[in-house]
C-alpha cells in the first residue's frame, strides 16, 4: 500500500513538473523570439584592439535599440548601445559600441571593485539557458575588467569569482568602443547546446540610469537570469578538450607578536598549489594544497550592541566560487553552512588549512552539484578538523529547485585516528520556488542534527515572497530547537551568554520576521526617482512558546536623481532579559523585560561627485537607559586613480544608575591608491574602542601578468587604551601565477 501511495505521489509530481516546465518553456520562447542575437564563426582573425576593423564585427548580427532599466522601464534608453558576438576554436569575442559624451564616472582602475558605481558595458551569458545560474562580464570605459558567477538562488554579486579573460577599450568624443575575448576554457557550457541565454547591461551613472538590451521590469536586477535574450549559434561550439589551470604561490614574511608575555619573533617562508580542473566543459574540480590567504583584505570592524556574535563576510578566495551551492540554505538567523567556520578560530585568526577540493558546477542541465573537502592541522588549541560538505541542485517547474545538503564534521586524535566523541553532522533537503518572471517565491527547508551528547534534533525554515513595480512582501518562519548544532553553520541566536555567570547557555527560539514595502515611481522625470514605504516586524519566542524579543520598525526613504537619498526610521522593542546580560564594561543588566523605542534618519549625497559624505543619527531608549549613536562618512575621489573615505561612529550608553555609562568610538579610514590598471596600493586604518585595538593594513598588489600576481602586505596592531602599545606588528609577501594548460 505504502509503495502504491508514493508511487501516485510521485508520478503526479513529475507530471506537475513536466506540465510546469512545458508552460514555463512556452513563455521563455515567447520572450527570447523578441531578443535575438544571431552568432557566426569569425572571418578573419579578431585583434582585440577596441577598434572593430575585421570583416567578421562589419557583417556580425548586431542587438540595439537598448532599454531604460533604471529609474523606469517604460521608454528606450537616450543614449544607445550596439553589441555584436563571434567566436573562434579558442574564444567567444564580445565587441560594445556605447554612445556616450567624453566624460566618464570611473570611481577605480581596479578590478571587480564597485563596478555598479560608475560607467560600464557588461555581458550576461546562460549557456545553457535554463535561467539557474550563467557568467558575468563587465568593462568600464578605462578597460577595467569585474566578473562574477550568477545563480538562482543569490541576488546579490560580490565579484568574487575570477578568472582569465581579455578586454580592450578605445575612448572617442561620442562613443566609446569594447572588445572582449573570453576564452571558452572560462566558461562551463553544455555539448552540443546551439542556444544560449545572453543579455547586454550599461551603467551610465552620469544620468543615473541603467539600460539593458531586454525589457527588464525595474524590480528586478540587470542581470537577472529570467529576462535573457537569445544567442542562436550557427554551430554549437565544441566542447573544450584540456581545462586545466595551476596556480602555484610562495609566501614568507616576518612576525611580531608582542601579546605573550615574552615577545615572539618568527620568520616563515612557504609554497603551495592551487588548481582548477574541467572535469566536463560545465564541471569544474578546485584543489589547494597549503593555502595561504595572507592577501585577503582585513575585516571591516563593526560595533556590536547586540547579544548575539556579528556576521562577517567571507573574502577567502577557495571559498567563493560556486559558494551560493553550498550557503544556498536558510539565511538570516538560520544558515546550516557558513565557510568562515572552517580554518578561522571564533577571533578569525587562521587555523592551517593541509588541503582541500570542491567539486562544483553542473552534472546535467538541471542538476547543479557541489562537493568540498577541507583537512586542517591540529594546533595547541584545538584537534585537527576534517570538514566535508555537499550540496546538490535539481531544477524543476521552470526556475523551481529542489535541493539538498549534508555537512560533516570530523575531529581526529592526536594519534590520526577519528575522534569518535567529537564529530557534527546535518542534512537538510529543501525547496525554492519562483515563478517564471521571478515575482513570486517561497523556500521550505528542513534540517537535521546529530551530534555526540545531544542526539538528533531537527530544525524547519519557510519563507515566501512577492515583488512587483510598487509593492515588495517578505516573510519566514525559523524554528530551531535547543538540541540542534551546526559545527559548519552560523546559528548566532543559540547561544546566549550569561555576564554574572561568565557562561554561554543554549536555548533554542521559534522565529517570524515579516515585512512589506510600497515604492512610488513618479514618471514625470523630475528630480524624484521613488518614494519608499516599509514596515517590519521580528518576534522571537522561547522553545515553550514564552516571548522572548519583538522588534518593530516603520520606515520611510526619498531617493533622487542625482543619486542622493534620505532615510527615515522608528522602531518600538521589547526584550525579555533571561541572562544577565553586559554593553559595555559594567555591571550586567539583570534579566527583566525591557521595552524601548528609536527614531533615526540618514542622508547620502551626490556619490557621483568628487566629494560625497553620508550621515547616520539615532536616538532613544536602549534597555534601562539610553543611547545616542552617530555615524558619517566622507569619500574623496581623485578619478579614476585614487578613493580616500574616512569614517566614523559614536555610541553613546548611558544606562540606569548604577550599571554605568560608556563612549564607544570606530574610526576608520581608507587609501586607495590605483596607479595603473595593475598596480594598487591600499592602506586601511581602523580605531575601535570596543575590541580595544587600531589595526593598519597596507597591501600593494602588482598583476604583473593576467591573473598573476604579486603582494606585499603589512599589518600592525596596538591597543587602544593605553594608545599605541604594540599587540604585533608583520610584514608579508605573496607571489603567485597562472598556468593553464
């Protein structure tokens, strides 16, 4: 009977999704047969010079008569943009005709860093056209070059994927022209597939505008896979042979560490090896052997006046590649894999990385799959970590994905055997849902734990969501239990630490946040871009249900044409207190229920110009007493060589008498210094009173060949108080490059 039950079940799903995927298949076909690109082999040779004089760019297919995407979708884009593809055995070539002034908005020279924010040309690829994940290319009118990985299931483009790809650019009184050569070892595409997803995006940030090729709808991003054209090969180019890349390095520097009783000095000088290897031509297998991520910018240090540990971004490069495959589950407060778990102590200090491998891109042309292995080094602190994680994808009805996970982690015994009372492992299986436009979705996941001493327990998250042109709706559901862990995962709510007791207690929570937003475009074309209505609400309860935080907040934001924008926001707390809990340096706040209110407003100006400042203040209750907190922020830029921001925030508590009062300072300033488009110098200073420590970083990076690099990177940190007694101090270099084979 049993069998019988799950086999209908099962038949009429695969029929709904055989039936979905007919309709979704249907509406695509209707869009692309308007945004069609015709591709042809190359008649000559393509010299990528900027200059389109080969035959092949006069007689190539040409995709004009751009769209206004940005601040409205309703009208053709003023100043228009021609694009033009062909290809060889080794390359698929990219050429852009923008039409522009002589003045540019190029905010760096260097790669990938704030692309959105100036002018440039960029081209979306989905070589297999099923609008679950695809590639990312973007020039600026000075040649400097961004790229990214696109996904489904990530809205949002960090640049953190690179790889070797060729621009060049020429820049005339009234247009500025683009070549690009991207090798078709870069991209992961299917066999025999003569149809690609393509789109074509410009940012000309003079008008704050941005167009597109397609009818974008103004809701949704530029690169948004579900509004692609369609590339039509006269051939399906060949699969590639030989995708091999090794990218060997050495690093040395001196170290300082002056925290220990007796000051220590040490000298290292070390080597090792990545690797990137295409498995299939859509495929691809990463492999480290001693990583060394010394280069890695320095964290971004935030005040935290909350009770829960902070969120800081992942900037290692192994991790970033195909990573919304392995982070694609939760968010939030809920996220089952977080990378910065693996090889970084809870100070981010780095814990020795042996090796590591991750298998990741797709297996069919629905199926997305990724596989990582990481082995780390036993220190005194701590035993080593074996760290396995998988993740796989499976599209169904249209842009749909029903997806899994499994996360293992394994201590090993100082004898290289398993510790078999210290292991952590979760499994999860999913699902995300969007229709076929992207306004429409929803996620269900539901994890399970199992861990030594707790057993197995099992966590849920639900969310469902709603864009359009004016309103944006959003809500979930996040129940975790007391007994759940995720050695891999970031769960910040679980643990609560006890001030008086000095002790960190688990409670689990039951989670609801909602929210909904209504935008207002005016189209009379004035200095108003939208007007922007928002309210919110979080609760948070106890695992009996008792309440536990309530957060409501109701907000306002007035965006302009020239890019500057106000913010206006209150918001009513209640917290009931079952911890002692400390701010600052005092005495705990004692548990009791706590009910508050803020007001805030921020301003950002014109960041088009050369001297561009934000401004931050919030005022009112905090707990028992009060706070008043200030943020600002001034950048002057030098175009297009050098970025000079300094910022800065106050808090200041005063709490009920007899817990205390406290002034909480960060101070940070940055120097960008570019002086070509391969050589970069950035300094960064930061003064924060909370963790009692001014950090300097200074790193010089010379690209001296394509994707080759070498660093000179110098660190220093003292103590706040008493100001400027040494903690370390280090000097470092990194010296890589790129093979491929």
């Amino acid at each position: 009977m049993r069998k019988t039950v799950l086999t209908f079940i099962f038949g009429h799903l695969f029929f709904l999704d055989a039936t979905c995927q007919e309709a979704n298949e249907k509406k695509n076909t209707a869009f692309q047969s308007k945004y069609q690109l015709r591709i042809e082999r190359a008649k000559d040779p393509i010299v990528l010079d900027g200059e389109l004089n080969e035959s092949s760019w006069q007689t190539a297919d040409v995709a004009t008569d751009f769209w206004m995407k940005f601040p409205r979708d309703d009208q053709q884009a003023p100043r228009q943009t021609e694009m033009r593809a062909t290809y060889d055995e080794k390359f698929l070539y990219i050429s852009a005709v923008c039409y522009d002034t002589s003045y540019y908005v190029v905010q760096t020279l260097k790669r990938d860093i704030r692309y959105f924010d100036g002018d440039g040309i960029a081209v979306v690829i989905d070589p297999v056209n099923k609008k679950t994940n695809g590639f990312f290319f973007g020039v600026s009118p000075m040649n400097v070059q961004a790229e990214d990985l696109l996904a489904a299931s990530s809205n949002n483009l960090n640049f953190s994927w690179d790889n070797k790809w060729f621009s060049e650019v020429t820049r005339h009184e009234d247009r500025w022209i683009v070549e690009m050569a991207i090798p078709f070892k870069t991209l992961r595409f299917e066999a025999n597939s003569g149809e690609w997803g393509i789109n074509f995006i410009r940012n000309d940030l003079k008008a704050n505008q941005y167009h597109a090729w397609t009818n974008i709808p103004v809701n949704f991003d530029g690169y948004d896979l579900g509004y692609t054209g369609l590339m039509v090969w006269d051939k399906a180019p060949d699969p590639v042979k030989t995708n091999i890349s090794v990218i060997p390095f050495i690093t040395g520097g001196i170290n300082n560490n002056r925290e220990e009783e007796t000051p220590v000095t040490s000298t290292d000088l070390a080597g090792g090896l990545d690797a990137k290897i295409g498995v299939t031509s859509s495929l691809n297998l990463d492999l480290t052997v001693l990583p060394d991520f010394s280069q890695i910018e320095v964290d971004v240090q935030q005040t935290n006046l909350t009770r829960f540990s902070l969120n800081y971004p992942e900037r290692r490069t192994f991790f970033l590649e195909n990573a919304d495959l392995f982070t694609g589950f939760g968010g939030g407060p809920n996220r089952p894999f977080f990378s910065r778990r693996i090889g970084l102590d809870e100070n981010a200090r780095p814990i020795p990385i042996l090796a590591g491998a991750r298998l990741s891109g797709n297996l069919t042309q629905r199926m997305r799959v990724g596989v990582m292995n990481i082995q780390t080094r036993a220190t005194e602190d701590t035993e080593a970590q074996n760290y396995t994680a998988v993740a796989v994808n499976q599209r169904v009805f249209g842009r749909s994905l029903v997806k899994g996970y499994f996360h293992n982690r394994q201590s090993f015994t100082d004898g290289g055997g398993t510790d078999k009372t210290n292991y952590g492992r979760n499994g999860g299986l999913g699902f995300d849902y969007s229709n076929i436009s992207g306004s429409l979705t929803g996620t269900g996941l539901v994890s399970v734990s199992e861990k030594p001493g707790a057993g197995v327990s099992y966590s849920q998250h639900y969310t469902a969501g709603y864009d359009d042109r004016h309103w944006s709706l959003f809500a979930d559901y996040i129940s975790v239990p007391t007994d759940f862990y995720a050695d891999m995962g970031f769960i910040p709510r679980l643990e609560n630490y006890d001030a008086l007791r000095d002790t960190v207690i688990r409670m689990g929570f039951e989670h609801i946040y909602s929210q909904g937003s209504y935008t207002i475009r005016p189209t009379n074309g004035g200095k108003i871009n939208s007007h922007e209505i928002s309210a919110s609400n979080v609760v948070d309860w106890n695992p009996d249900w008792s309440l536990n935080e309530r957060v409501t907040e109701l907000g306002y934001e007035l965006r302009f044409q020239n890019t500057s924008g106000v913010e206006i926001g209150v918001n009513n707390n209640d917290v009931r207190l079952l911890f002692s809990t400390a701010f600052i340096d005092a005495t705990p706040l004692p548990p009791a229920t706590y009910k508050f209110s803020q007001m805030g407003v921020a301003y950002k100006s014109d960041e088009r110009k050369k001297l561009a400042f934000s401004a931050e203040t919030a005022v009112g209750g905090f707990y028992n007493g009060e706070i008043q907190s200030y943020q600002a922020e001034i950048i002057y830029r030098v175009q297009p060589w050098g970025n000079f921001s300094l910022g800065f925030e106050q808090n200041e508590l005063d709490f009920a008498e007899g817990y205390g009062n406290a002034s909480i300072s960060l101070f940070s300033q940055r120097s960008e210094i570019n002086f070509s488009n391969s050589l970069f110098w950035i300094t960064f200073f930061q003064y924060n009173t909370q963790r009692n420590n001014f950090n300097i970083n200074s790193r010089l990076q010379w690209r001296y060949k394509p994707m080759s690099d070498f660093y000179l990177v110098y660190t220093d940190n003292y103590f706040a108080d008493p100001f400027l007694v040494t903690k370390s101090k280090a000097i470092v270099f990194k010296l890589n490059y790129w093979f491929t084979l």
